[in-house]
C-alpha cells in the first residue's frame, strides 16, 4: 500500500487522517468496505495505535467512517435521500413513506455560467454537463430539479440511456464515474414559480416553492455536484432533532 507525503505541520494524528481520507478519497476501500485493522495501520505508517485510533474517532465523526461491533471499522455509505424527508412530505395516498421516483428531462453539455463554476470551484467557461430532473409520487411532480456536474470528472454520464438513471444519483456516479459523495451543504430559499416551473409541477403561475440548494462534495472537500431541487411550499415541512 502506497501512501501521500503526510504535512509535517500538523499533528500526527491528523496527517494520519488526511491521508486515510485521500485513500479512501482514491478507492483504496470503496463504501460498505472494511479498512485494515487498527495495529496493521499503525505497523503500516510507523505510529502508535493510540495515533491510528484517534485519527479514525475523527473520521468516524466526520461520518466517513463507522465501527460495527465485532466486525471492524467500514467505510460508511452516505444517505442522502433521507435529507429530502426532513423538507417534504413524500407519500403515497395511503400514507406510505416513498423514495420519489426520478426522471430525466433534459441532458446537455454546456459552458458552465459564472454561478456554476463558483459553485463547483472551476473557471467559468468549462465544459458541465446540466441535468434537468423531475421527481414524482404515484406520477404526480412533486420536484423540478436541475443538477450540475463537471464534465472532465463526469463524462461517461453522457454515454447512459436516462432510462437507465434510477432513482437516486450518487450511486450512478460511484458506480460509473468513481464519484463518491460523503458530504453535503444545503441552503433554503423561497421563491415564485416561473412558468416552465409552474407546468412541471403542476401549479398555479408564480405559486410559492421552497428551493434546496445543494453543494455535494467528496472526501477532500471538493465539490462534485451542485443541484436546485424546487417543490411547492405547500408540501413543505421541517423536522430537526435539538438535544
């Protein structure tokens, strides 16, 4: 196993986890997988197991990683479609709680704007690939959603049949791109519908939507995906734990 020059600027422990990050960053140990034992890391890097130990507890914190009793420390799987849950009501007539089925209207490349590239941290100009998405319940439109990618990182993305998107995105990126999600930044608004937005969702010209405006980013912080999920406010709700 091969490992990065680590900065000697910082703790050891914390080198040791920016290194840990960056493997798994590279697919050394791909989500759902186990990592090495804590002694073999501590033989591989030359430290004391109490420096692997508490380099693990922060990636662990930081939700990369998660202990399983009696099997050893894997690299967690993101969940990301749970978050929609806290901002709408996605449920059949019955009540059921449903993952909104997903489909792709709209696939281009594209010059990315000012607003993109600030976004996902490239000169504006470069080529993004732009997705335009609806997500429905039982075929009603529930979210109009439009989704930018870096082309350079995305690019089998445009040799996929849209039928063949699924449901949910990040496990299309991991699988066919190497792509790999961990970490989320999501900001709220509120705005009127256009239109366009309008006719997609079924609504009233200019009726209230709650825009989800959502930075995805890999292990070292990068940004891989930056989507605007609008759906109308009257579905809205929010649900947070405060302890």
């Amino acid at each position: 196993m091969n490992s990065t020059p680590l900065d000697d600027r910082l703790p050891r422990y914390q080198r040791l986890r920016d290194d840990l990050a960056a493997r798994i960053n590279r697919n050394e140990w791909r989500p759902g997988e186990p990592i090495p034992s804590e002694a073999e890391l501590a033989a591989h890097y030359g430290v004391a197991i109490g420096t692997v130990r508490k380099a693990i507890d922060q990636l662990v914190s930081d939700t990369v990683l998660e202990r399983q009793q009696g099997r050893g420390t894997f690299v967690r799987r993101a969940r990301f479609n749970s978050s929609l849950f806290r901002f709408f009501r996605f449920q059949s007539e019955s009540g059921e709680r449903r993952v909104p089925q997903s489909r792709i209207l709209r696939r281009k490349c594209v010059p990315a704007t000012s607003a993109v590239a600030s976004a996902l941290r490239i000169p504006v100009g470069e080529p993004v690939i732009s997705l335009s998405r609806l997500r429905l319940i039982d075929d009603v439109p529930l979210l109009a959603e439009e989704i930018w990618l870096q082309r350079s990182r995305f690019a089998a993305i445009l040799d996929i049949d849209p039928s063949e998107f699924g449901d949910l995105l990040y496990p299309l990126y991991e699988e066919r791109c190497g792509e790999v999600v961990v970490s989320a930044e999501e900001i709220l608004t509120v705005e009127t519908a256009s239109e366009m937005q309008a006719r997609l969702l079924r609504l009233e010209a200019h009726a209230p939507l709650i825009v989800i405006e959502r930075l995805a980013l890999d292990l070292e912080r990068r940004p891989i995906e930056w989507r605007r999920s609008r759906g109308p406010a009257n579905r809205f709700r929010y649900h947070a734990e405060i302890r």
